[in-house]
C-alpha cells in the first residue's frame, strides 16, 4: 500500500522507477535531437532560407520605410526578387539584402533548391534585363529616390537616366551613377 492509501500491486515500484528513467531517457534523446536540430540550422544562411521560399508570399520591410508584399520569384548572391506585388504600380521589384530589415512569410523548412544562373550572380544580371526590356524603375536609394530608366551596369554601380516615370526611355536624358551598395531597391513598372 503506498502513503495515499491506494494500494498498488507487488513490483509497482520497480516498475515506476523503470518507467521514469525511460521517460527521462526519451526525454535526453529529444533534447539530443533539437540539439541537433539547433546546430545545423545555425549553419544555415539566409539566402538558403530565402531560396527555399520560391513561390510564396513574401513581406519585406526596408530601412528606408519601404514596404513590399509579393510573391518570391528569384534570388541571388545579395538580392531578392518579389513579382506580382500587392498594393503597388510595379511589376517587380528587386531587393538588396542590406536593406532588408525584417522578412516575413519565409519557409520554416530548408530545403535544396537547384540555383539558376541569374541567382548566382549578384544583382546586375537583373538590372541588365531591365535595359533589354526598357522598364521604367523607382529606385530606392539609402536618402531618396531616383526615377528613370537603366541605362547601363556596370560592376559596383548602375547609371539611371533620369527622365519622369511615364515619359518615353528611349529618349536621351541626364544619367545618374548610382553605386550598388546604395540600393535598397529598384521597383519596375512596363
């Protein structure tokens, strides 16, 4: 009989006490497993976590105010590519990962994806296509913004020439030299 008074059969002891170490063994191999769990997913990167997001829904806010929702269509070494944009006039909008200031919608799941060309290169491979398909682009620069057309890319810097967003870019305008590094983002519209 035990101290409640609940009498309880011959060996229950025993079998208590082996039930409570199972239990606690159970218990250190599941610590051992989120141990683990922990360790390789601090080894994982952001452009990891990013790139196993394609397809979904994406919010991203920058450190210059800016807010955009779209679906995640590409990424690559320092960039993020969002199309069909919520509540917005563009039609895409590239992303420097130095601006981005807080990510939401990304999978909870790392999973390898297969990189595209375009996403091991940095963020020129999009801008070029831009000059191929004449967009009209917002830029947002770490102070203001540039309206305009890419004219040219080059290495660490991208020339816009500026002309209002619904004039035609074919015409000459001034250009501006704009470095890489001072992108947070360049919003597209046809």
């Amino acid at each position: 009989m035990s101290g409640t008074g609940v009498p309880y059969p011959d060996g229950w002891r025993d079998g208590e006490a082996d039930a409570i170490a199972r239990a606690a063994g159970r218990r250190a191999d599941g610590l051992a497993v989120v141990d683990l769990t922990q360790a390789e997913f601090a080894n994982v990167e952001l452009a990891q976590r990013v790139r196993s997001s394609l397809g979904r829904t994406l919010e991203i806010d920058c450190r210059d105010g800016a807010h955009f929702v779209g679906t995640l269509a590409d990424c690559g070494r320092g960039w993020v590519l969002l199309e069909e944009l919520a509540a917005t006039h563009a039609s895409a909008v590239l992303v420097t990962v130095q601006a981005i200031t807080q990510l939401s919608g990304l999978s909870r799941h790392v999973k390898t994806v297969e990189a595209t060309v375009a996403s091991a290169a940095g963020i020129g491979v999009v801008l070029r296509l831009w000059i191929e398909t004449r967009e009209k682009v917002r830029c947002g620069l770490v102070h203001g913004i540039v309206e305009g057309s890419v004219a040219r890319v080059g290495k660490d810097a991208v020339d816009v020439a500026t002309h209002p967003i619904d004039r035609n870019p074919t015409l000459v305008d001034p250009v501006v030299v704009i470095p890489t590094r001072a992108l947070n983002w360049v919003a597209a519209s046809h």
